[in-house]
C-alpha cells in the first residue's frame, strides 16, 4: 500500500511539473469569458460584478491605489429598457406565426460583457513584477436554437415548482411563516448538514402539521402521523430535483450553433510607473460550437476557434521590447457524456513561423471542485516535442483576494 | 407602511401585481396575496390569484373582509438559473414591482430596490431564489 501512495506522490509531482512545462490542456475552444484575463494569463480567483455604478466607481478607485482590479461587467444588467422584464424575454422568446422561437441574436443584448484587470505580475523573461493593465469585450453573437431544442427550453422553464398537493401546501406555508424565499439548490445541498436548515424547516412543519386548517388534506391523504422530518424530507425530494433542472437548462440544452467573439488589449508598463512607456498585447478571438446531441447530458460538440494574438510583452537578452503575432485556427471533436469529455484538436499557428499543435484530452468532473484530466500529443512544438499529461485539476473558493 | 385608502362599500377590492425581472417567477403560487390582522401576521387568509389577459395577476378582495383583516401582504417569488447566478445580486437590484389597488378609485404602488430595499429578501448566496414581500394597509372610510 505504501509503495502505492510513493508512485502516486511521484506520478502527481510529475504531472504538476509537466502542467507547467506546457499548456496541453488549457486551450479553450469554448467561449472566450474574460478576454482582458486571458491576455494576462491570468484566473482571478474572484470576480467583482458591481451592483450599480457608484459601486464600480468605487471599486475601481480602491483598485487602483493598490493593484488590484478584476472586475466584469455585463451592460444588459445596467440599462433601463423601459420595458416590462420577464425570463421568457432574456431567454430570446418570440412568437411567429403562433409558435415560439428563440431570437439566435439575443445574446447580443443579454451577453456583452466588459472585463477589466489592473495587477501586478511577473512574466516570463522579465525581472521582477510588472503592474498591468487589460480590458476586453465579449458576446454571443449568435446562438441557434432548432424547433425541438427550442421546445425543449420552453418546456424547461414553464411550470418548474413542485406539483404534489402536500409539496405546494408545504411551501406555500413555509413562504407565509417565515420571511424566507423558497429553497435553492444551496439549501438542498447543506440540508442534510446544517442543523441550523434542519431546525428552520422543521419547526414550520411541526406547525403546519399541528394546524387545524391543513388537518383535512393530511386526513386524505393519510398521513395524519407524519412527522416534521419526513414531511421536510418529502418537500426537498420533490422539490430539489425541479430547482436543478430549471436552474441548469441552459447547460442541460445547449443551442445547435453557438458562434462566440471577443477581444481584448492589454498594457505592460515598463517601469513601475502608470505614465512609463508601454509595451502592448492585442487579442481577438472567434469561437464556434456545433452541438449535436444523443440524449440530455450527452453531445458531440464541434468547435472552430480563429485566434490572432499581437504580443508584445516580450524582451531579448539585451533589455529590447519586441513583438510577436501570430494566427491560431483550427478545430475540435469533442464527446461529452455527462461528466466525461473526451475530444481531439488541431490548430495550425501562422504567423513568426508556422507550428501547429495536435492533441487529444480527456477529463473526468468528480465533483465540482475537481475534474482529472489528461492530455496527449503535440502543442505547437519548437522540436518535435511529445508531451502526455496526466494530472487533476482543482478549484477551492479561496476568499476575497481577486489575484493570487 | 404604505396606505390605500378607499370607501367601504360593496365593491371589491382588486388587487394587481405586475411583476418585471429577469429572473424566473418561482411557481407554484409564485404571487401569493394574503390579508391579515394588523395586530396578528398570522391570524390570516389567502386570497385567490389568477393569471388576467394581459398575463398580470390579480386577486379579488372583499372589502368587508378588511374590516377585520386590513393590511394586505403580496409576497413574489423569483429564482435565477446558471448562467443568471453571478449577477443575481444585479438581477434583485432591477427587479421591480408595480401594484394597483381598485377598490372604485385606482391607486398605484411600486417595489423599487433604490426605495424599496427592505422589501427585497435576496436569500442565501448558494441559493438562487430571492423573494419581494409588499405590505399595503387598506382604509376603509
């Protein structure tokens, strides 16, 4: 067993090693989220989202006092448009000729966002920090829904709730005795754990159950000796499901074409200073998805990507700033079935000089903080490079700091 | 406490709630319009709602159940899905409001977040439902 635990140790130092050494796994062919970001190569562990301007103003104002900013901003959420809001309409909603389809260019509307990052970094032939400086914009400029799928999402989010008589009861008493909203799927996860939920819950059943007015429906359906707990128990059971797959429809049912674009720019100041001379980074991106699907949580997903990169965070020997652009395009297959994804990708990069980088990957989601994943095949080799990667991927909620 | 004012005659009271949010209405009994006792929250009744042809939802009161019960209680239930979840504080923030009352002469109110914040019940940050509760005291005169 310990021999075990000794070449597990050595495979992962192995990997992280090799995680570092190339980027096998982490080229996104899926929408460009945070362009400024990603032209900074760098994950903020927290994004700020301001409720309202003044909040962003005073943000920003901290932010630049001590070099820490990342911030997005999705306009939608910010304009009045003087009109009635329902999610119907966010979703794209229309009607021709009696029957619904979803507008392929809401998200043009509903899906433009703003990113901005101010930070200081160290990057690759550089000594010491840097303070940088990126913004970047993304959209969805078009997302196509066929009839059946649209049907589909219609379905998904119209009548959502619980439907069972003593499920809609429940709630309905539980809204009215405390100041509550109805669960969501953060109350059904920590439910089992939190004493504290179990009390909440329990206590409004034990009254509803002791109410004389809810004496009758218990009677008929023969359940006067329930217990507080069983009737919580039954309301969860009945109800968590429905909050997870209204909250994930737009994962569950993806669009047939989703076609992604964004750019970015971003500055490096070449002292430490904010009026120094600059050196620049420029990015756009266009991203395509084809989403063919076999059943609810399985699609074959065909991704085209067309990446131009104008790099100039680069410095010779001698201390000389330089840049570098270049061209990626290209393609994926990938096979999603449920929480496996197994894909194969080729890119050709033109540019200063030509390389292309051909991969396989697979990866595994055990749970929401950790997906395995592995990779193998060539990433835009100087040499004839042969890289396999063997690793695990992870996430944890790290608290406040926006930058690690 | 907002207050509508209104005469204590034979018609009723109708009460219609027109809610606007990009979140999704929380169903079932996603508007709720209860009447209670000032003195007493839970010595209460529910009032039927129904969906009106301009997909608004109103509810029916008998003014004559007001004497007793005067303050009406309309709670709205929203949740967000996925994508929606990072911005939900956004999304709380431009929910709004609007209620008529009728009862003979047409009052308006409204839930807004800048002037209405204790209205808004925004819930846990692992949830994705937050709830609007509006409470109107009714005098009949």
């Amino acid at each position: 067993m310990k021999h075990i635990y000794i070449i597990l140790g050595l495979f992962f130092s192995i990997s992280v090693f090799a995680q570092e050494k190339a980027s096998i796994n982490d080229f996104n062919f899926e929408s460009v989220t945070n362009p400024a970001f990603v032209l900074l190569d760098e994950t903020p562990t927290q994004l700020h989202t301001p409720e309202n301007l003044k909040s962003l103003s005073v943000y920003l104002a901290n932010g630049f006092s001590n070099t820490n900013i990342a911030v997005e901003i999705n306009p939608y959420w910010y304009i009045d448009f003087d009109e009635k809001r329902t999610y119907k309409k966010y979703r794209g909603f229309k009607e021709r000729d009696g029957e619904e389809y979803i507008d392929p260019l809401i998200g043009l509307k509903t899906d433009w966002s703003f990113s901005l990052a101010y930070l200081e970094k160290e990057f690759e032939g550089f000594t010491g920090e840097k303070r940088v400086a990126g913004i970047g914009a993304r959209t969805t400029i078009f997302k196509f829904y066929n009839k059946s799928r649209t049907k589909e999402v219609s379905k998904a989010i119209t009548k959502t709730g619980v439907e069972s008589e003593l499920s809609t009861e429940f709630e309905l008493y539980y809204v009215l005795e405390t100041d509550n909203p109805k669960p969501g799927s953060g109350t059904c996860k920590s439910y089992a754990e939190s004493i504290e939920l179990q009390v909440q819950f329990q206590d409004v059943a034990k009254l509803f159950i002791e109410d004389e007015e809810n004496t009758s429906l218990l009677q008929r359906l023969n359940i006067e000796n329930i217990t507080p707990e069983k009737l919580v128990e039954y309301y969860l059971a009945e109800r968590c499901p429905k909050v997870e797959s209204f909250v994930n429809n737009p994962k569950n049912i993806k669009p047939n074409i989703r076609i992604d674009g964004a750019i970015g720019y971003s500055v490096l100041f070449k002292e430490a200073e904010i009026n120094a001379s600059t050196a620049n980074r420029f990015g756009s991106w266009l991203t395509a998805d084809a989403a063919v699907r076999f059943n609810s949580s399985s699609y074959l997903h065909i991704y085209a990507i067309g990446k131009f990169v104008d790099d100039g965070f680069n410095i010779d020997e001698e201390g000389v700033y330089f840049n570098e652009s270049f061209w990626d395009y290209g393609g994926k297959l990938e096979l999603e079935l449920n929480k496996f994804k197994l894909g194969y990708e080729y890119l050709k990069r033109s540019g200063d000089g030509d390389r292309f980088r051909s991969v396989g990957n697979i990866s595994y989601q055990i749970n929401e903080d950790i997906t395995v994943t592995g990779g193998f095949g060539k990433d835009f080799p100087v040499d004839n490079n042969l890289v396999t990667i063997l690793g695990i991927n992870w996430g944890f909620d790290l608290g406040e700091k926006a930058f690690e | 406490m907002e207050i509508y004012s209104t005469k204590n005659d034979s018609k009723n009271l109708v009460i219609t709630v027109i809610p606007s949010s990009d979140a999704k209405l929380d169903d079932p009994n996603e508007v709720i319009v209860i009447i209670h006792q000032k003195e007493d929250a839970r010595r209460r009744k529910r009032q039927a709602v129904t969906i009106n042809a301009e997909g608004n939802y109103e509810a029916e009161v008998l003014k004559s159940k007001l004497v007793e019960k005067p303050i009406v209680k309309i709670i709205t239930s929203f949740i967000v899905d996925a994508n929606q979840f990072p911005n939900k504080d956004i999304i709380v923030a431009q929910t709004e409001i609007d209620y008529s009352f009728n009862g003979g002469q047409v009052q308006g109110f409204e839930t807004k977040y800048d002037t209405h914040k204790d209205e808004y019940n925004k819930g846990s940050d692992a949830d994705e439902t937050f709830r609007v509760t509006k409470r109107i005291e009714v005098l009949l005169t």
